[in-house]
C-alpha cells in the first residue's frame, strides 16, 4: 500500500448524549463534517469501478419500473475487492453504530452501494426492516455520500420519529409504498428531514425509520456507500414475507430462525479484535 493511501475511513468523531437522545427520539440522525473530503475522494474511484463492474442491471432507465429506477444497487463489495473492503470495515463507523445503537458491539450485515444515474427516478417512501428476518430494531444504516449531495441529486429524508409507528409496514419498495405511507405520514403530521448533503456528512438511521429519496435532476450520478450494522448478539426471526425468506438464504448461509447471527459474511467489526 502506498504511504498516501488511507488504510480505512477515520474518524474521531464523537457521539454525545444529545445525539443519543435525537437518535432515540427520531429514528435517524444527520451527523456533519465527520469523515474527512480527501479520505472519501481517494475511495470513491475505487468503489465506482467495483459498482461499474459488477452491475447488472442493463435495461434503459426509461423501461425499468419505479425501483429499477430508484438507483443501481449492487452488495457485498466488500467480499469482491480488499480496498473496498478496507472501507466497509471501518472500525470508526461501526462504532458510531454501536454508540447510537446502544449495544456491546456490532457485526456487518452487509454493504450496499446505491448509485443514481442522471435523470434517476425517485426511491419511493419504505422502511428497510420490512426485508430483514431481526428479531430486535437494533440495526442501523450509515448512509454515506460520495459528493455533496444537494436538494437536486436526491438525499435521503427521514420521516422524524416513524420507527415508533406501525404505518407501511407490511410494503416494500414500490409505487404503493410511495403513495400510502406518503399519506399516512402526511395525515399524522411527522416532519420529514430532507436537508442535502455537503461532503463527509453522513446518517444513520433505524431499519423501522421510514425514508425516500427524490429524483437525480442533475448531470451526474448521485453516488453514495452504505453499510448495515446489526447487534452482534442479534437473533435472526422466523421470515414473514418472502424477502425476509430470501435475505435469510442470501445474508446468513446455513443458518436458522432462532440463532444468533454469526456466519463468515457477518465479522464484528466494533470493537476490534
């Protein structure tokens, strides 16, 4: 490795009382300027060649449904390249994780690029969980812009305090997410944070916390890296849809509703060692 190369993102950011509390009361939280511009720019073309690689979503945009147009989507980057894996493994992020999470110690579910083309539609109102066989909410998604992210290329807004309701539940990702939970968030006056992006923000937010994203307007892609962390003594459920059947085949080879989550794909990245 090169001496100007960044082993992982750093970050001596600290988690207050007053961000536990915000996280708590809010099911996400925006955190500014914690990971260092020049650490994301040397990243980013290495991620991007990967998402480019292993992407195989080739129909045109203007003939995908509304989440084939939401954004390319590809996973577990960190099992196909070592520098990108340096990234996802970052032991800096996954211990905000943990701190906001309020647990002993985390454990990777996995890694997930999302990248919106130009001109890319809206990602419709949802909340993650709807696809995780969890037993507990103690998972969290640090989402993670690769540029400034304004108004125009689509941040992610959170619908304040909506992991505490059960609305929408029972929806994936589709047109009628998009219409009935926008309604019912809308009919009970929760506040939706929308705020952009500049670069080394990021967020974290809840698998119950309801989120979109609006349209890619602008001229480039709209890239961003996440990373799911879950309790490490997190205990997988038995699937109530067939995305929770599937995820449990995909994510956790081998292993059953009732045990602990624990295979090669799912290391404890906080605290190390």
């Amino acid at each position: 490795m090169r001496t100007d190369e960044p082993e992982t993102i750093t970050t001596d950011y600290q988690i207050s009382e007053r961000h536990k509390s915000y996280f708590r009361r809010n099911g996400f939280i925006k955190l500014r300027q914690v990971l260092d511009p020049e650490q994301l720019k040397w990243f980013a073309p290495v991620i991007s060649e990967k998402v480019i690689e292993l992407n195989t979503k080739d129909v045109p945009l203007e003939q995908r449904d509304t989440y084939g147009k939401a954004f390319l989507q590809v996973t577990n980057i960190w099992k196909q390249d070592p520098v990108v894996a340096r990234f996802a493994r970052s032991p800096d992020l996954a211990r905000l994780a943990t701190e906001l999470l309020g647990v002993k110690s985390v454990r990777m579910f996995h890694d997930q690029a999302l990248y919106k083309e130009p001109s890319g539609g809206i990602t419709p109102w949802h909340a993650d969980q709807y696809y995780w066989p969890f037993s507990t909410d103690r998972c969290v998604t640090v989402w993670i812009p690769l540029q400034e992210t304004g108004p125009d290329m689509g941040p992610l807004a959170f619908a304040a305090g909506s992991h505490e309701v059960d609305l929408g539940r029972n929806l994936g990702i589709s047109d009628e997410s998009e219409t009935k939970i926008s309604e019912q968030l809308l009919d009970q006056g929760f506040v939706v944070d929308d705020s952009p992006y500049a670069l080394g923000d990021l967020s974290y937010h809840l698998g119950w916390t309801f989120h979109r994203a609006g349209a890619n307007q602008s001229a480039q892609p709209r890239k961003v890296m996440t990373m799911i962390y879950v309790d490490a003594e997190m205990v997988l459920s038995e699937p109530t849809n067939s995305e929770q059947e599937n995820d449990l085949r995909l994510w956790f080879p081998g292993q059953q509703p009732g045990e602990v989550i624990g295979t090669e794909l799912n290391p404890v990245l906080y605290p190390v060692g």
